[in-house]
C-alpha cells in the first residue's frame, strides 16, 4: 500500500482550500503537479540558476571575508583570481561531502561567460564596465532582505551580543588602519560605531548567503546531470533529492571570518555551533521565498491605507508570490537574476520557451514563471525536510501522528490564502497547478 492510500485509510480528506496540495503533500509529493513539463522546467530552472549562483557564493564570500566595510568597494564585484579557484566543499575530488560529480572551481560556463560575455573576448573590467556580467545586485539584496527580517535562529541573539560587537569592532578597527586612505575614518567610527557595526552585520550577512549557495550550487548541477541521465523522472524525486541532500548537510558550520593583511579576524567563530539549516536555510526560504520587501519601481504602496503590512511577518513580496510581468522591468533585481539565467538555460528548455511563448521577447518572463515553479518545489522541500525533523512519517500507523502532519501542511498552507494585503491573491500556488500560467 502507497502512503497516499494509507494517508486515506486514516484521516478523512481535508476541507482545506487547497486540499489538493495538501493531500498530494501527505502522499510524498510536492506542491508542484508531477508531469514532464513541470519537470523540464524545474530542472531546467536549477540548471541555469546554478551557473550564476557559482558566482554569486564566490563573490559573496569575498565580500564578507575582503570587502567588509569598505566604504568605497568600487571593485566589489570582481573578486580575486584565489575566489574563482576556491574549492567548492562539496565537490571535487577533495570535497568534505561530495554532492556534484564536477569539479571544484568555478563551473566551466561561467567561466567562459566571465571571459567572452555577450559581446566577446575582453579585460573584465571592461565588461563589468559594459554591463556585460553577472549581476550581483540581486544577490546583494537578497542578503538585505535575510538581514532586515533577521530570523536566523539563534545567530539572530549572538548578532547583539556583547561578543560578537567586541569581534566586529577589533576587525572594523583593523580593517581602517590597514588603509591609509580609511584611517582617519577611525575617529568617525569613535563618534558613531552603529555605523560601521551595522555594516560589518551586512558583511555577515554575505558570509551566510555566501555559504548557503555554496551548497545550493552542487545539488543543483548534479540534479541536472541526473536528469540528462534519466535518473530523475518524476517532480516528486526531484525534491526527494534536495531533502536528503538537506539532511546531509544541515550541520554545515555557519560562521564569518575576515582577512586583513593576512591576519584572520573571528566575527562569527565556527566553535559557536551555528549550522547551516536552522541559521541559513530556513532563513533564506523564510525571507526571500515568502516575505522580501516591494520592489521599487513596480506598484505605488499607500501605508495610510494599509496597502503595507505594518508587520514584518505580514509581507508577501517573495518569489512565491511575485507577479512576473510587473517584476520584468530593467533594474529589478528579480530581472537581473532571469537575465543571468537567460545565458544558461539548456537548449531543451530555451527551445520550449520559443515554441510556448511569444518569442525572445517574452523569454525572460516565461522563464521567471518556470524559475518561480521551481522554487515553490524547493519549498516543498524544505517543508518535507522540517515535517521529517519535526513531525512524524508520512505512512506513520498512528491516526493521530498523521493529523499532526496534516496540521502542519494545513498551518503552511494558510500562509497562502489570508485576505489580509492582497496575500491571497497575490499568490501564485493556485496558478502553479496548471500549465497555462505561462
């Protein structure tokens, strides 16, 4: 017996408005209907995210351990040569848990696309200059996001420590005397040390993303490699995938170290026990997938009137609920990561597009909609992967244990259809079930 038929044998169906997801939820299932087309996409979507997403956990990085605080970081985008060539740790031959059979520097198309770009070979600089890049801006401002909402479990309380403002004050104290150009800034930091802690929190911030998408990439590039092979067939095994590889990994150290003239400064020590789930991935989901900020530039908000959440954990700006035809616009950092993407996608899946929508016109926001299909999967499978921690099987014999997960996904999908600000029309999971939202 499947654990759909015994979930049914056990429990009665659910009144939920969205039902059919919860049910499909009970069965193992994703919030995202199982049929190739979905499929394609979700895995098409992870591949194209993942190319830039190894530059962005690279650059990241190199924010939070070299930039820092720099007031100044007019080449903040152009990491050194030692970060394209840092070893992935988890894959590669040396890796600390290999989940990608590839290699550990940075992936072979990125690289290509660093050094030709859209218009040909040049200086970096110069295509950086062209805005011939990558656009790291989105990352960027997903770190502000995760920062803003602050909800990084018990890293949150260590943030306004004692310990960690000693730590962020000897680097920023550091990092100032090391330039000439920065020194008389000291006196400044003196009259106003807010200022620069509140930056070195941003630099923390990078660090965690940073080492975030330092896992996500691999998992990413080795589902695809799956996929190719045939070994990923069904949406539900593709999120099976990412909950076992959250599971691999969930005590990942979360920490934040800076390098000042050769001299490693401890803001964030990894012997502090922060790890990767609980201070990084549920956060990042949290954050960016549900909560974010509005936009600028795509919709007047009047707070007098209530358009705007007046708390926090009421806003809906997130990719789940993001509107791809407004949020298509020039400068929107949703758009600069579908630009980025736009340079990677598989032919399989670039050809789809031209054939189901209306040319290269339409093309980046037909693939924000399948990029938006793939994230609510990855959602599903960080409510898989808590459900497991947390609850209890899914083909658990206990009637009771089994109305405990139905409580949760129910709890989960509330989150989805309250009146209040527009949410439940904002939201796309209805729209996800067909294929026509295109």
């Amino acid at each position: 017996m499947n654990m759909a038929t015994t979930a049914a044998t056990k429990l009665p169906p659910s009144n939920h408005p969205l039902a059919e997801v919860i049910h499909r939820l009970e069965a193992g299932g994703s919030m995202v209907p199982d049929t190739p087309e979905n499929l394609m996409k979700i895995i098409g979507m992870y591949k194209a995210y993942s190319v830039p997403m190894d530059f962005y956990w690279r650059d990241l990085l190199y924010l939070g351990e070299r930039v820092f605080i720099d007031p100044l970081p007019f080449f903040k985008y152009l990491p050194t040569e030692d970060y394209w060539k840092l070893h992935n740790h988890y894959a590669g031959d040396d890796a600390d848990l290999r989940i990608w059979r590839g290699g550990a520097e940075y992936h072979p198309e990125l690289k290509e696309f660093l050094e030709k770009g859209e218009i040909g070979k040049m200086p970096r600089l110069l295509h950086h200059l062209w805005h011939d890049r990558i656009n790291m801006e989105f990352s960027e401002d997903l770190a502000r996001a995760m920062m803003w909402h602050r909800m990084s479990g018990k890293l949150e309380a260590f943030l306004d420590s004692e310990e960690y403002i000693n730590n962020a004050n000897r680097a920023i104290v550091a990092y100032l005397r090391a330039n000439p150009l920065y020194t008389p800034l000291l006196a400044l930091h003196k009259l106003f040390p807010q200022m620069f802690l509140e930056q070195a929190r941003m630099a923390t911030y990078m660090s965690i993303l940073g080492l975030f998408w330092e896992i996500m990439a691999p998992m990413f590039f080795e589902m695809s490699d799956r996929y190719d092979e045939g070994s990923i067939r069904t949406v539900p095994e593709a999120m099976d995938f990412l909950v076992n590889g959250i599971f691999a990994i969930a005590g990942r150290p979360i920490y934040h170290h800076v390098y000042i003239k050769g001299e490693c400064y401890e803001i964030i020590p990894k012997s502090k026990g922060f790890m990767w789930l609980y201070e990084a991935a549920w956060p990042y989901v949290e954050a960016v997938f549900y909560r974010t900020a509005p936009f600028r530039g795509t919709k007047s908000y009047n707070a007098q009137a209530n358009e705007v959440p007046s708390e926090q954990i009421d806003f809906h700006y997130g990719i789940l609920f993001a509107d791809k035809f407004p949020v298509g616009t020039a400068g929107i950092p949703p758009t600069l990561l579908h630009q980025d993407m736009y340079h990677f996608l598989p032919p399989y899946l670039k050809e789809h597009f031209l054939q189901n929508c209306r040319g290269e016109d339409d093309i980046l926001v037909q693939l924000g909609i399948a990029f938006q299909r793939s994230m609510y999967n990855v959602t599903s499978a960080v409510l898989q992967a808590t459900r497991a921690a947390l609850l209890y099987p899914l083909d658990d014999p206990n009637p009771r244990h089994l109305q405990a997960n139905r409580d949760f996904f129910e709890a989960q999908m509330d989150r989805f259809i309250r009146p209040q600000y527009g949410i439940a029309n904002a939201c796309r999971i209805r729209m996800i079930q067909t294929d026509t939202y295109k």
